[in-house]
C-alpha cells in the first residue's frame, strides 16, 4: 500500500533518494499555492514569506540540534557552503587538509584548488586501517588545519564515526568540516554531539526538496574564522535598513546570504522538513535501517546477485550497493530502469536507496527484477 505522501506512479518503484528524490504531496501543493498566489497577489503576501523564512531556519535548526536558528544559513547547494569554507578561512602555505578516497567531487574539488596557496589535500584510504576514522587520523600532522569528510559516503554507504571525529579534531586543535548530504533526512544528525564546527547539506536527496536551496551550519566562533566573499543586501545586520550606511555585517548565518532568498525554494523544503519531523527522525531512520538490513540479507540470499556493501557495517546507513554475477553493472542498470527501478549506477555496481516509505514488498520487486537480469550478449 502506498504512502499518502508518494502517490508516486505504479510503473515505478524509486530507489534513488541518494541522487535526488521525488517530492512529497505536501511540497507539490504548497508549491502550487505558492506560484498561484503570486499569480493573483503578487508580492502583496511578502510579509508572509518572511515567516516561512522564518520557520525553515527552525525546522533546520531542529533537524541538526543545532544550538540556534543564527547557526542556519540557507544556501544554493553543498558546494556553495564546502566553497565559503574553503574560500575564507586564512590558509598559509604548508599547511593541510586530511580527508578520504571516497569523497562526491565537491568535498573534494573546493580543497584540491588551494593548492596554489600551497595546501596540501591528504586523502586517506579508508579501507587501509583498523576503523576508517583511523585512517584519518593516520594522516594528521602539526600542520592540519582542518579534517573534512562526508557523514555517509555516497558510492559505498560507508557511515562514519562522527563523534569520534570530532572528539579528536577537538583535542588537536583541528576544525571539523562534515558533508552531510546523505545523512539529512535518512538518519539521525547531530551537529552539537559530534562537535562540527561547519556542516552543510542539499535539500534534494533525503529531505524530498528541491534542487536549489541547501543548508549551510556554522558555529559562531568558526564563521568568525571566515573571511566574506560574497557581499549583499540580504547579509546586512539591519537587513531591511537600505538606506544604512555605514552597515554591519550580520551576527548570525545570513551573512553567508549576499542576496534574494529562494523563497520559492523555501516554500518546497519547508513542506518537507514538516514531514520529516512530524514523522520524527528517530522513526525515519528506524524504517530506513530496517529496508537497508533487508536488501543486504535479501541480496545475500539471491545466488545472482553480489552484495558489495558490508554485509554487517558497524554503523548503518541507507546505501546498499551491489552487482549481477553474469550481466555487468551497465546492463543490470539498463535491465532495472527498463522496468521501472530508479536507482544509481555508483561504487562499483548499482546503488539501491530507499526511503521510510518504501514497502519491503516493493524493494523485494525490485531485487528480484535485478536477478532476473539477462547477461550481456
């Protein structure tokens, strides 16, 4: 039985919230008030808007235990905040920064171009010792400056010890950057328990938003460390004085905010974090274990199919990903979409991953779609 919120198409079964996920029935309708009020009104709601603006920094805050709304800033993308992070603090050559060989391209891409400053981007292999989070910290040295790592890893689903990062980046002095893109939504995160001095996150993979509008955290003795690049009316202290001069830059997070506000992009994201949260992300993250424990054991269980996620991973998240063993991962990709699976072609095989409101019936569907995958001719 569907989910009221995913009247999604019965040609599909969408597997991909990892890459970008389909909206709930909420964010289509406020979408749809939204654009149909602006048609009628214009901008005579605005003062409304700037309460929804309001509400998404709470609905943020609460969603990442961050201490306060001023921590939010709301931003384009992932890459955008990992940029004004890279971009302000005071770099000195010699200095490095420690991170993984599994990192999506934008934890990766703001930190490899310092190296004209003379920063050194360390990538540890995080296979290549006892824990992950070892291999880490194998690499820091009197000259790391800061140490950042995606929460889950997109391609494997490999889950880190965030706390014990943190714990360790505290004790030498080190700032703590978290990617935490495929964790927002799908498990639970805690930017105060693992002590991240910046994190950030998209709105359209586990949190069912829009492409366009993302979060960036800080706290306010490390975005005091950030040097400004962006400049605006929006990042003001008296942001509605237009006429201040001289003007002050904003205490808070919305100093990261030069311009306009995606308030379009606001009404979406907020109808879906109310979703997540009225659920509660203790529950959310209860379903979504549960359907990535049943796709392991189920993949374990089907002799055409190869499980390349670790088949009891210390710490769960809600990548699985695995291969056929006859057809090869383009054909079994090209096998599923022809029938309706959504999913990814990532970490060496095909990437399932499903959300709280996946049944285990459909998930079960779609495994047995991919064994049923003829091989390549």
């Amino acid at each position: 039985m569907k989910h009221p919120e995913f009247p999604l198409s019965d040609e599909l079964i969408y597997l991909n919230h990892a890459a970008v996920a389909p909206w709930p029935k909420r964010t289509s309708a406020a979408v749809i008030a939204f654009a149909e009020q602006n048609r009628d009104w214009g901008s005579h709601y605005y003062p409304d808007w700037l309460k929804k603006e309001l509400l998404i920094r709470r609905q943020l805050r609460d969603l990442l235990n961050a201490a306060s709304a001023d921590d939010i800033a709301l931003v384009k993308n992932t890459s955008e905040a990992l940029s004004f992070v890279a971009c302000g603090l005071p770099w000195q050559a010699g200095d490095n920064i420690v991170s993984s060989n599994e990192e999506f391209p934008s934890n990766r891409l703001p930190w490899q171009a310092l190296s004209a400053q003379g920063v050194e981007f360390r990538e540890a292999d995080l296979r290549s010792a006892a824990t992950p989070e070892d291999a880490l910290f194998a690499l820091v040295d009197q000259n790391t400056r800061l140490l950042t790592v995606s929460s889950i890893q997109f391609g494997s689903g490999l889950r880190m010890d965030l706390v014990r990062i943190g714990e360790f980046c505290k004790r030498h002095g080190i700032l703590f950057c978290v990617d935490a893109i495929q964790s927002l939504g799908a498990v639970q995160f805690d930017v105060q328990a693992c002590q991240a001095d910046f994190a950030m996150a998209d709105g359209h993979k586990w949190l069912f938003g829009p492409e366009g509008l993302g979060v960036f955290y800080t706290t306010p003795e490390a975005r005091e460390r950030l040097k400004l690049s962006q400049y605006g009316w929006h990042m003001m202290k008296d942001i509605h004085n237009y006429e201040n001069r001289p003007w002050e830059i904003h205490p808070g997070s919305r100093r990261f905010e030069c311009g306009s506000p995606n308030m379009l992009g606001i009404q979406a994201l907020s109808a879906s974090l109310s979703l997540l949260l009225e659920t509660g992300m203790d529950t959310v993250e209860a379903l979504v274990l549960e359907r990535s424990d049943f796709l392991r054991q189920a993949i374990r269980n089907q002799p055409n199919l190869l499980l390349l996620s670790e088949a009891a991973p210390r710490l769960k998240s809600g990548i699985v990903v695995f291969k056929h063993r006859q057809a090869g991962n383009e054909t079994l990709y090209r096998h599923l979409q022809q029938h309706g699976v959504v999913c990814a072609l990532r970490g060496g095989g095909v990437r399932f991953s499903p959300h709280f409101y996946n049944s285990l019936d459909e998930i079960g569907r779609a495994l047995a779609i991919a064994a049923d995958c003829p091989p390549a001719d």
